[in-house]
C-alpha cells in the first residue's frame, strides 16, 4: 500500500484582487505595476453558448484589473486543433485553458518541451493557489518539479459511492453489509426474499450495466481504476488486473449465477436501463453520488414506492487494513501560462491575481448582492443576474454581461468539499438523508488519493492503450457472466502485458519516480 507523504495545502479562502503572500519568502517578489496596464490575451473553450469578445464583462474586468483584456473563447468541438496549432506556430496567448484529457496525449510534450510557465515560485502568493492539495499539484509538476499549469476545482470526493435500499433492509431484518461475504448476503435477499413485499419474483440486488459499471469496489483496494497494488517488483499496476479486482470478479460471478445481477448486463444493458431498474423499484443496491444527483429519478422511485429509504454503503475494510473510496482526482481542466511570461513579474502578477479572484470562495449563505465578489463576477445584480426571493437567475453567457464568462477561471475552489453544503441545498426527501450520509463518509474515513494522477503514459494513453485495457474489462464481462472461466485470469493478465500493459506500466512508474506518491488520506482537513 501508497502511504500518504505529503499533507494539504493551507485553507485560507479570503483573496482579493491584489498582490498577496508577501511574506511568502519566493524570490519572486512582483514589482510595484500597480498603474502600468497591461494587456493580456487568453484562450479557452466553453461547452455552451459563446461570449462575445467585447462584452460587457471584459469592460468590467478591464477597469478592475487595469488591463487591455484580449479573449478568444472557442466551442469544445474543434478546440483541441485550434490548441494545437496556436501553440505549435508559436502563437500561444498568455493564458490558456485545457481540458487534460482531450489533450492528454500532447499536454505532458508541451509541458517537457517548457511551453508553459513554471509557477512554483507563484504558489504561496495567491490564496486559492495554496490551498491546492499537494497530490493535485503532482499532476501537473513534472519530473524535475517544476509546475506547470493550475488545476481548476473540481470536488475530491469519491469516484463512487454506493445507495442501498434501506427500506429492503429494514423489511427484511437485515444490516448494512460491511463486507463483501455481507454484500453477498443482502443481494440474494433481495432477490430471492420479496423484499418489497409485493409476492412477486420482480427484484434483484446489484444493477451492472454494460462494461460491468459500476464496479462496485467497496473501497480502493478493489477499484478496478486505482494503481494500488504493486507486481513483485514493487511496481504499481492498474487494479483491473490486480488482486482486489480478482476478488470481487469471483464474488460477481457467483451473484450473477444466482440472479442477483442484472441479467444479460454485460451486452444488452445501457446505463440507461440500469438505472431505471434501480429508480422503479426492481434492483435494491446501485451507484449514487454526493452531487449531482437527478430529482426526476428520486420522485421516480417515490411514485412506485413512497416509503422508500436510501442509504449509503460505507466501504469496506480491505485484508492489508485499509478502508476508504478511491477519491476523484480533485481536479477538471487546467489553465496553463505562456513560458515566454518569465521576467515579466507585474503582468504574471496581474494574470495570477485576475485567475485568484475568479477562484475564490464564497460560503453558499453569502451569495448575495451584499458579496462585493460574487455580485461583480455575475456581472452585478439586475444587469448579469438576478437575486428575487433568495435564488439567483443568471445573464445566458452569449449576452456577455457577467465577469465570470470571461475569467482565466471562474470556478470557486472550495477549502473542503464540506464548505459546498451539499446536503443544506438538497431538497429531495429521498436524496437528502443520503448526501448527509456520505458527507458523513467523507469525514470519517480517509480517501485514496492515486498516485497514477501524478503520472502519465503515452501508451495508456493511446489506441493501443485503450484496446489493451478494453480486452481485459471484456473479459471480466464474460468471467461474471459464467462465458470465460476465472481460471483464465492470469492467461487474460499474460495478454494485456503482451498487449501494452507493460509499456503502461513501466511508463507510469517511470513518470512517478522522483515525486512523493500519495495514498489514504483525510481529505476533509
């Protein structure tokens, strides 16, 4: 097991507009540029509607920051070949914004060829900046560890959590599982016990849509997506072909010649159709999250049964100890600043302190017009939004009224996933139990933070990489579904070596070699 080395970043989330952390010892220190304006050009891709350049916005920004504020904002289709080009003919702007996988397989080339701005220095000086926790620096800090790019929020929570009916348990006489033997327990209840009460053979335990989603990996160890385990040379592999995956393959196998999985799952079952059978009422366990989560399929599941009951399954305690969720990788798209800034301290100065406004933090029960910050990056109540009753209507961006459309990054990183308040905005009877629940979670176990999320392979991340990785979930499929012999585990491994697997491998433990490899860790500090 990865143990945790190095431990988050400071949590302040007061930042302003100006020059901070000048006590932070950088031998950086930005020159007195307050009255010298500077023009900055940036380019970004949106998934929605496109601002115009000369919006209202940048005029805002402009006065704010005292510059000449140049954006050209790009639909995503397209965007990674216009990226492309602009930085391949030595016409980078001074920002740009990157989304890591589209771009996964040149980003690290740029990042070796030094196309983008080292930051290290910058770090301490800007609040939203020191609180990025080190493992998500690691993912954007090469070998020699210089870093090279910003993260832009996105919550470290885990990359699955899983919903129970609680209802079934209770009706039942049964406990929450805490183990895999226990799990196994309550999904054939739930299939062989009418555990809704109906007298009809209608229900199932686990739903598995194609490609066995979810993998209902009880914890890390099992996670058939973290690099936990290592080969007998100490190097760290990908959990489908490690020892916890094997585990839980045998265990699915075994519920899915009993009925106790979605039948036919691995060929004719979308994601579509297995969560419907969860929100109809046919399947008893299934995939759930902290965020995001659909009120339309809660009332679903209310119309068919109103006394219905979620909780959420806690992980696991794994046999080496453990016990915790691979958590996300606690980031989703980068900006990156152009290499030839280096000297210029008042203009990076400048772009750092626009990009720290735009990612500073404001507590959900002060986003109000009273909040200087988030009045003015929604562009200001009454023109780029309104506030009626408590609740906020924003500007469509195509209208080019709020700050926020145009901002190197506007998404607020928060000090922890806590700070969100999930479940004070959760409304729902059914959802809302359940978001306290896992919030719950999130304090009281540690989280896997991957180290594979600091590395890379050109491999993995290749045609190659993809085949080789498909043939081994493939075939998991077909162990589960009775079609391939589990015996045949360490033929399938033997192939996926041959395949890439190695190539993958070797290039990630390579790339990792130098950095402090992170692992569990209470991520709600």
């Amino acid at each position: 097991m990865t143990l945790l080395t190095t431990a988050a970043c400071s949590s302040s989330n007061n930042a302003t507009n100006s020059p901070a952390g000048s006590n932070s010892g950088s031998s950086a220190a930005p020159a007195d540029t307050s009255d010298k304006k500077y023009t900055i050009s940036m380019m970004d891709m949106t998934y929605g509607k496109i601002p115009p350049s000369d919006g209202a916005g940048v005029k805002m920004l402009n006065e704010k920051f005292n510059v000449d504020y140049k954006t050209t904002i790009v639909p995503y289709d397209g965007y990674l070949e216009k990226m492309s080009a602009t930085i391949a003919g030595g016409d980078m702007p001074d920002i740009l914004g990157i989304e890591e996988y589209v771009a996964a397989g040149s980003l690290q080339k740029w990042a070796d060829q030094g196309a983008f701005l080292k930051l290290n220095d910058y770090i301490d000086k800007y609040p939203t900046l020191k609180m990025v926790p080190a493992e998500v620096w690691g993912a954007v800090t090469n070998k020699d560890g210089s870093i090279w790019g910003i993260p832009r929020y996105y919550p470290n929570t885990a990359a699955q959590n899983f919903a129970i009916r609680q209802d079934w348990l209770d009706k039942l006489g049964l406990k929450m599982p805490t183990s895999y033997d226990e799990l196994v327990k309550v999904a054939l209840a739930f299939t062989k016990d009418d555990p809704d009460g109906n007298g009809k053979d209608d229900t199932y335990g686990l739903v598995m849509s194609g490609g066995g989603y979810p993998n209902y990996a009880m914890g890390a160890y099992w996670d058939l997506n973290s690099w936990y385990h290592k080969d007998a040379d100490g190097n760290l592999i990908p959990g489908y072909i490690g020892e916890g995956r094997k585990e839980v393959v045998k265990v699915f196998a075994d519920l899915y010649k009993q009925g106790a999985i979605t039948k036919g799952f691995g060929a004719n079952t979308s994601f579509e159709q297995g969560q419907a059978d969860f929100y109809n009422g046919k399947a008893g366990i299934y995939i759930t999250g902290i965020r995001g989560l659909d009120e339309n399929l809660a009332n679903s599941l209310l119309s068919v049964n109103p006394n219905a009951k979620l909780s959420a399954i806690p992980p696991f305690a794994a046999p080496d100890g453990s016990q915790g969720f691979m958590a996300q990788k606690g980031y989703y798209r980068i900006t990156v600043l152009n290499a030839k800034l280096a000297g210029d301290e008042g203009k990076i100065d400048r772009i750092l302190s626009m990009i720290d406004y735009g990612r500073t933090f404001v507590p959900i029960d002060q986003q109000t017009p009273d909040n200087e910050i988030y009045d003015f990056r929604n562009g200001k109540n009454g023109v780029g939004y309104t506030f009626e009753n408590g609740v906020t209507t924003l500007s469509q961006p195509d209208q080019g009224l709020m700050p926020a459309s145009y901002l190197p990054d506007a998404v607020m990183w928060a000090p922890s996933v806590l700070d969100n308040k999930y479940s004070e905005l959760q409304t729902n009877p059914l959802y809302k139990p359940l978001v306290k629940e896992l919030e719950q979670q999130y304090q009281d176990f540690e989280q896997y933070a991957d180290p594979s999320n600091s590395g890379y392979s050109a491999t993995m991340n290749s045609g190659k990489g993809t085949d080789a990785m498909n043939k081994v979930t493939d075939t998991q499929v077909k162990m589960i579904m009775g079609d391939t012999p589990l015996s045949d585990w360490d033929k399938m491994v033997e192939e996926y070596m041959k395949s890439g697997g190695a190539d993958i491998i070797k290039e990630m433990n390579d790339s990792l070699k130098g950095k402090e490899l992170i692992g569990y860790k209470n991520m709600s500090k």
